[in-house]
C-alpha cells in the first residue's frame, strides 16, 4: 500500500500563485507515473497535469503556460506549481501516482484550492 500526503492548497487571489506538493511513500524505481487530476461538484475528475518516469510532461489545454509540474526523485514527491490563477481553477486537487509492477493507481487525499477575490 502506497500512501500519499498532499499539501499546499488553500485560498488565493486571482493572478496569484500556489504550490502543491505530493510525497509518496513508495521508492522513486517503482513509480510509473506521478501527476494532478482535479474535481468540481458534479463534474468528472480531470486530468490537470502528469509526468511519467521517461520525463516528458502532459497538460490540460487550460493550464499550459500557467502550471508546471515537476518531481523530486530523491523524495518521491511530485509538485505542481501554479501561477495566474484564475477563478475557474478553483477546485479540489489529487495526487495520482502509478506504481510498478501491476500499474496500481493510488490517489491523494485532495486538497481544496480556490480562487476568489
């Protein structure tokens, strides 16, 4: 069992800026995969953004250009830095890692991030 601990949500002002972070507890060589998914009431979870293990990135049209997402080897944490934040972002944000053997998905307990003036 893979537990992950998120941090960093919270309340923000349009065109401002958050820091989310992931911590797996799982070795970085049996990590697939590590990204961001969020979720509004009533709608699907979507995929914000990801980073398998070859290194190449993957964004949702809405963020790219806004949101970076990056990862820490050494800690098995993967982080999604978020600037211009607009009001339709606000969401409730996971953490979705896939582990290695059998491409498990574990998630995030989520973490409310919104955007309001």
């Amino acid at each position: 069992q893979v537990q992950l601990v998120e941090s960093g949500g919270g309340l923000v002002q349009p065109g401002g800026s958050l820091r989310l972070s992931c911590a797996a507890s799982a070795s970085i060589f049996s990590i697939a995969a590590m990204g961001w998914y969020r979720q509004t009431p009533g709608k699907q979870r979507e995929l914000v953004a990801a980073m398998p293990s070859g290194g190449f990135t993957n964004y949702a049209d809405s963020v790219k250009g806004r949101f970076t997402i990056s990862r820490d080897n050494a800690k098995s944490t993967v982080y999604l830095q978020m600037n211009s934040l607009k009001s339709e972002d606000t969401a409730v944000y996971y953490c979705n890692v896939i582990v290695r053997p059998g491409n498990i998905n574990y998630w995030g307990q989520g973490t409310q991030v919104t955007v309001s003036s």
